[in-house]
C-alpha cells in the first residue's frame, strides 16, 4: 500500500471553487481500481489549509490516478487558485497490513 498526504492552502477567494473541484475529484477518485481512501480534509484553524489523503494498493495504482481525466481536470483547475504549489508526500503504510478496514 502507498499512502500520499497533499498539503494545499488555497486562495481566501477561491476556496468554494477549491472544494468544489475537489469533491468532483474525490467522487471519481473512490471509484478508481486499486483506490482504498481518498479523503478531502480541512484544518479547522486555517480554512485555506487542506490535505488530501489518498491511499493506493499500489504504487502503480497511485501512477495511475494520475492519468486519468479527473485528476488531470482538477490538477489544471485548481493550480492558480493556491497560494504556493501543492505538496504531496507519499509514504509507505506499516499498519494496517492488509486492507481489511480500509473501505
């Protein structure tokens, strides 16, 4: 399993573009083979702080979502409404081992 956490902090007058374009993404997202999480969360101090969690079973899975239209639509959509360029950080999952609660 690979797990990426992105770390984004979006513009103040673009953040319900932000989370709607990001909805649409996570829609689509949960739905890719392979996909095991893919959570939109926002810190409760900093409403233009956002990290997505995506989890994969693989990281040919991970390469993956990133050629398909959804994610490419997001990535180009939401790119001038950040502050600075997202960052994502990908990490290798200990536990849980297997995918048993994961879904």
């Amino acid at each position: 399993m690979i797990v990426t956490l992105v770390n984004v902090r979006v513009k103040k007058d673009h953040l319900d573009d932000f989370i709607n374009a990001t909805v649409e993404n996570h829609t689509h997202s949960v739905m890719e083979e392979g996909n095991l999480r893919f959570d939109v969360l926002r810190n409760n101090s900093d409403p233009c702080r956002f990290t997505l969690y995506e989890a994969y079973e693989s990281e040919a899975a991970a390469a993956k979502h990133k050629e398909t239209a959804h994610y490419l639509k997001w990535r180009d959509a939401v790119a001038p409404w950040m502050e600075h360029p997202r960052e994502g950080v990908s990490h290798s999952v200990i536990m849980p081992s297997d995918k048993k609660g994961w879904k």
